[in-house]
C-alpha cells in the first residue's frame, strides 16, 4: 500500500510538470512567422503578448516601455534566423541564429540583433549587438490585440501591436 501510495504521488508531480511545459497554454502563446526571401529563409520565433487593456508602451511600465530595450514579444527571448547570409535595412548579416530586441518609439524603433540567446532582455548587454538600425513606426491600419510578427516574400518583416506598426527590410 505504501508502495502503490509513492507512485501514485510521483505519477502526479509528473503529470503536474510536464503540463506546465505546453506553451500553447499560456497567456502569451508561442508563435512562427517563416517565410523565403530570395532563396533564404527566414524564420522569427516569438510569444504573443496580449493588451489586455493596457498601455503597452508605457515608458513607466512593465510591458513594452518605449525608449527601453524588449524582447519583442514575451516569455523567452524573441529569436530570429536566417539560411544563409542576408542584408537587414541594407547591412550585413551572416547566416545564424540572434537574439532580436527592439527599442519601441513613439516615432521610430531600433531594431536590434543580438549574438546572445538568452530568456527574455534581462541579461542583454549592448556590446553583444551584431546589428542596430532605426526604422520608422507608424499607426497601424487596425488595432492588434495580440503582438504578431509577419514576413512578406518580398522581404517586409512587420512588427503589429496595439496601434503601432514597424517594418524592416530583409534581402
């Protein structure tokens, strides 16, 4: 009986774990944007943080603080990754995997790559940056409830939330 009343207990704290670990169920579930540009793929992993009502670029908050460095998403850090060499914004880029942060603005955003993956922008440091370009924003044509990352076969890469939208440039 003891035996039968240990394993039925280590079953449970099992079954407990691994349901945390379905990220479909989180309130900022994961998302792929993945598209082909001129023979190279680009593909941007990401979470989709929600309003929620709230003011989401809030210099003072917690959720995207404008002229502060975001990881572009929520939960683990935003990453982007391109199938061989590319140019963002017309600078290079070597093939590979980076950290992609951005610096939201009421009137324009940097767009940052990063050579550290790490879980949100908590340990971003500046002197690990592959690349900075500032792109402008503009008010998106319809209010984003959810963040949501698009890429166009031409190369367009936009970033839409709340009422703002930024593109950027991949060739």
């Amino acid at each position: 009986m003891k035996k039968m009343l240990i394993f039925t207990t280590l079953l449970l704290i099992a079954q407990v774990t691994f349901a945390q670990d379905d990220k479909s169920k989180r309130p900022s579930p994961p998302a792929q944007a993945r598209q082909t540009v001129g023979g190279k793929t680009v593909t941007i992993d990401y979470s989709q943080p929600s309003v929620k009502g709230r003011n989401v670029w809030d210099p003072a908050g917690k959720v995207a603080p404008a002229g502060q460095v975001w990881r572009t998403g929520a939960n683990e850090t935003t990453t982007i990754e391109f199938s061989d060499d590319v140019t963002l914004e017309g600078k290079p880029v070597a093939k590979g995997k980076y950290a992609l942060f951005t610096i939201p603005g009421e009137k324009d955003w940097t767009i940052i790559l990063n050579k550290t993956i790490k879980w949100g922008a908590f340990s971003y440091k500046q002197n690990e940056d592959v690349l900075r370009v500032t792109v402008p924003a503009r008010k998106a044509p319809a209010f984003q409830e959810k963040f949501t990352i698009d890429i166009t076969p031409n190369g367009v890469v936009s970033l839409a939330w709340a009422d703002t939208k930024v593109d950027f440039n991949v060739k």
